[in-house]
C-alpha cells in the first residue's frame, strides 16, 4: 500500500527556519514527481513547490528565495526547507507524489504554525 508520512512540522517564530520531511513507501519512487502543497485556514490547497525525476524544481512566487525543495531516492524521501518563515506561511503542509500518467497520492499533512 501507498504512503505518504510527513514529518517536521511546528510552531517557529517569523524569520525562523523548518526543515520538513516526507517519506514515501509502496511506490517507485525514482519514477515520481514530487510536490509540496499548503492549505491556510479558509483558503484553498495551493502549490509550494515541486520537483521531477530529473531534478527540475518549481516553487510558487509566495515561496521563491526563502523555501528550497529537494529529494533523496536512496531514502524515498522528499525535503523542504523553509527559510525566512512569515506569519503567512502559516498552513497545514503537504506531500504529493505524481506519475506520469497522473497518478497521484498525498498525505496526511503536517502542521506549520509561524508567530509574529
């Protein structure tokens, strides 16, 4: 079976840094491009960043210079490094894996909480 278990998630101050965690396990890993998604409190799930079998990465203009995503098929495990936090960044945060024929799968979520 597919999952997808976020990790490192919290409560930071504004400017403070998170470092977040998601492994995957039942799936080809290598064969997948993977995402992070956030979703704020009465706001829709919105694109963080993504990165594909090759290595190309992409991140929402909100995010660009402060997060870094990054991916280690050896551990199945997918990064992102957020810099810089904002009280706006504030969300539950999640991991995404999609195949090229557009199978997709999430997880759980992991909470991201940045104070003033």
């Amino acid at each position: 079976q597919v999952q997808l278990v976020e990790s490192g998630g919290g409560l930071v101050q504004a400017g403070g840094s998170l470092r977040l965690s998601c492994a995957a396990s039942g799936i080809f890993f290598s064969l997948h491009t993977m995402g992070w998604y956030r979703q704020a409190l009465g706001k829709q799930r919105e694109l963080v960043a993504t990165i594909t079998i090759g290595s190309n990465t992409n991140y929402a203009d909100s995010v660009k210079g402060r997060f870094t995503i990054s991916r280690d098929n050896a551990k199945n495990t997918v990064y992102l490094q957020m810099n810089s936090l904002k009280p706006e960044d504030t969300a539950v945060y999640y991991c995404n894996a999609r195949r090229v024929d557009d199978t997709s799968y999430w997880g759980q979520g992991t909470q991201v909480t940045v104070s003033s």
